[in-house]
C-alpha cells in the first residue's frame, strides 16, 4: 500500500510541474545560424523564393499564393507540410522583409503559433543566416509541451538551414 501511495504521489508531482509548465513558460525561444559560402544578394534571394523552399525543406508539398503584397511585408501564403504521414495546412505570413538583411516569417499551424525571425550578414562574400525562432500556442495543453520540445524545434530548424546551404551552394556550383 506504501509504494501505491509512493507511485501516485510522484505522478502526481509530475502532472502539476506538467501543468505549471504552461503557466511559467509562455514561450518558447531558440536560435540557429548557418554560414553560407556566397554573396548575401545571392543566398537571400534564393532564401525568399518561395517556390523553391521544397528544395531545402522535404516535408514541404505545396505553398498557394493566397495574397501577395508589392512591398512583400503582409503577403501571406498557405503552405501545406507531410509530417509524420499527416498532412498540416498553415498559413504563412511575412511580418517584415528587409532586402539583403532581414525577413520574418509568422506561421499559423493549427495549434502552433512560431515566428522565425532570419537575419543575414555578410562578411567577406560568406553570409551568416541567423535564425531567432519563437513558439506559442492557443492550447493550453500544446503550451505546457512545447518546452519540453524546445531542443527538437531547435535540431529541426538547424537541419533546414543546413539544407538551405547544401542546396544554395550546390544548385550554383553546378
């Protein structure tokens, strides 16, 4: 009876600490940075293609036009994504666009709410893409997980910018 009471007091402890997870952490922060081999001209029109992110990341099916703004700050695309054999339709939005320095990016993925803020320096023909990424949720329940996620968030985006300098680098070598 005494390792019952034991057992149930340390689900307990973790079902509350799960719980106040949610109330403590209100988002979710994290940053990536790749170094891309080209002019930041070169790197940051292939980046805001949109046509071409299917290059750099798989999971990607189709992005649809839905409004595309002259100054490029306000367009905003649905992007349908295949993750885990489930399709998930977003709406991307573009908050801010700098030519050569800086584009946000605002994603409305059902529960998740992120906006992955690039900026982009140049150096000596090498261009640094930095990513400062943040995550949120309407769900309470989604909210008290995505800390405990934050590293798999962090991993994932890495990957994509690695992808992004494989292909940059490749696609204009060839």
């Amino acid at each position: 009876m005494k390792a019952i009471k034991i057992i149930l007091g340390i689900i307990t402890v973790l079902v509350l600490a799960f719980f106040v997870t949610g109330l403590v952490v209100k988002e979710t922060k994290y940053t990536a940075t790749v170094s891309v081999n080209k002019p930041v001209e070169e790197v940051f029109d292939a980046f805001i293609k949109i046509d071409s992110v299917k290059n750099w990341i798989p999971e990607v099916q189709s992005v649809t036009t839905i409004n595309k703004n002259p100054g490029i700050t306000g367009s905003i695309y649905d992007v349908v994504v295949l993750t885990q054999g489930q399709e998930i339709k977003m709406t991307e939005k573009i908050m801010a666009y700098v030519p050569n320095e800086k584009v946000t990016l605002f994603f409305d993925a059902e529960n998740m709410l992120k906006k992955d803020d690039y900026i982009f320096t140049d150096e000596n023909n090498t261009t640094t893409i930095t990513l400062s990424a943040s995550c949120k949720s309407d769900s309470y329940i989604m909210a008290c997980l995505f800390p405990y996620f934050k590293s798999t968030f962090q991993e994932q985006d890495q990957s994509y910018l690695n992808n992004f300098k494989k292909y940059i680098e490749e696609e204009k070598n060839q």
